[in-house]
C-alpha cells in the first residue's frame, strides 16, 4: 500500500494529472509599510484531507528528475494562470517568486517553455523572480544559456539560501541575477555584521535584497536601517492557500 507521501511523488513522476499539489504563497512586503507587494510560490501535498509539507516529496522528485521538471512546469504554469486571472492589476508593481531546481535549468528547451507560458498567460516578466535552489554555486553552460535568455527576455532571477558574504561573491560571479535572498539565519543577533556585509556589497551591485525569516520588528529595523526594503516571514505572515492570498492581498 503507498501511503499518501508516495503517491503524490508517483502522480507526479508519472505526469499523471491532475496533480495532488496545491499552489500557496508566502506574502512578500514592504518593511516600511507593512504592505503586501506579493508573494513567493509554494507548494503542498494534497491527498484526501491531509496537507504534506514539501520537504517529504521535493526530495524524491528532484532524485527522479522527470518528476522535479514535471512539478515545476505544473508550478510555473499554474501561477501564471492565477496571477493573470486573480491578483494582476493594471500598473501593478508586486514581485511573484517561483523556486527553480538545477535539474530544470539544466534542460535545453527550459527556458522557451517558460517564456511560452509567461506569453500565453499574459504575464509580465517583470513581476517574476525565479529563484535559484539551493546552496551550490556551480551552474553549468546549459544553466547559465537559460538564465541568459530568461533574464535577456525581461525576467529576474535571484540567488537563494545566501547564507554569507563569500557565499554571495561566488554565486554572483557565476551568473549575477537582479536579486538575492538572504538566508533567515543572517538575522539572528550574532551573524548581523555577517548580514551588513552581504547588504552592502548587493547595493553596490545595484542587487535588490529580499530578507527572508523575518520575526521581530528589531529585524525590521535592522533591515531598514541597511536599506533593505523587501521581507518575508512569520512576523506578517505564514504561508497561506492561493485563495486566502488573493482574498487577503490581491487588491
């Protein structure tokens, strides 16, 4: 018998629609306002009534290959639909993040589909970020050829998990993208220089900083204080279903 876990890594492996997979966001704001200027895109499992959190099948699928390439199409697909027909509004400037895996950027005709996608839901690539994964600064030719053409048609790409200032330098000069995210562990007490580093390097880069795991408002004034404008974490929100976002956050 497989349990529900292994089921959604089957369906999903197999391309077996529909997906039990459901889209949420965990709003992004504005730290000076507390305004909600969008939101990055998460997933969860859903079988019957149970929820399953993505560490317990993101795994397995990024191991099978075809089933990562096949979530994140259905991700990137789906947002798209949902952010054209529900949260896009005329001179709307928020930022929607979408996690991209290495094995999807290592396929040839990645980012053709993205862009295909983006056209068809009249998206505009500039209210997406697509966010590398993961802490590895290594990217191949082909990755870096669809960064290229992402970014060259009007999409951001971010560097995830930017955990401390080498960290930051490597990946950045492996393929410098428009935004990074600091990693949540640069905001505890003790690692703030660490943070004030990055910080400053990334604004004479004339990168955009977006801090994540934002709990406290001695966080915020930190952040504020380095200039850092973009949040997300527990402190405004938790991740919550596509539906309660655009009813809470889509006007």
């Amino acid at each position: 018998m497989f349990n529900s876990t292994e089921r959604i890594i089957k369906k999903v492996s197999n391309n077996h629609k529909p997906f039990p997979i459901e889209i949420w966001f965990q709003p992004l704001f504005q730290l000076s306002h507390f305004k909600c200027v969008g939101g990055e895109i998460l997933v969860r499992g859903k079988y019957l009534n149970e929820s399953i959190l993505p560490f317990q099948f993101i795994l397995q699928l990024e191991k099978h290959g075809e089933g990562i390439v096949n979530l994140g199409h259905f991700v990137v697909e789906e947002s798209f639909k949902y952010i054209s027909n529900f949260l896009s509004v005329e001179n709307d400037n928020r930022l929607y993040n979408i996690n991209v895996s290495r094995v999807e950027l290592e396929r040839e005709n990645y980012a053709d589909a993205v862009i295909m996608m983006g056209d068809e839901s009249l998206i505009a690539p500039a209210s997406i970020i697509l966010e590398i994964t993961g802490n590895d600064s290594e990217l191949t030719e082909l990755m870096i050829s669809n960064l290229n053409k992402l970014q060259g048609h009007g999409f951001n790409i971010a560097w995830g998990d930017v955990c401390n200032i080498d960290d930051f330098l490597m990946k950045n000069e492996v393929f410098p993208g428009r935004y990074i995210k600091l990693d949540r562990s640069l905001l505890a007490n003790t690692r703030l220089d660490e943070a004030s580093k990055i910080i400053k390097e990334a604004h004479n880069l004339n990168i955009t900083i977006i801090a994540e795991g934002v709990q406290t408002m001695n966080q915020v004034s930190f952040l504020l204080k380095e200039n850092v404008t973009l949040g997300q974490g527990y402190l405004f929100s938790r991740p919550i279903p596509k539906e309660i976002y655009s009813a809470k956050f889509g006007s």
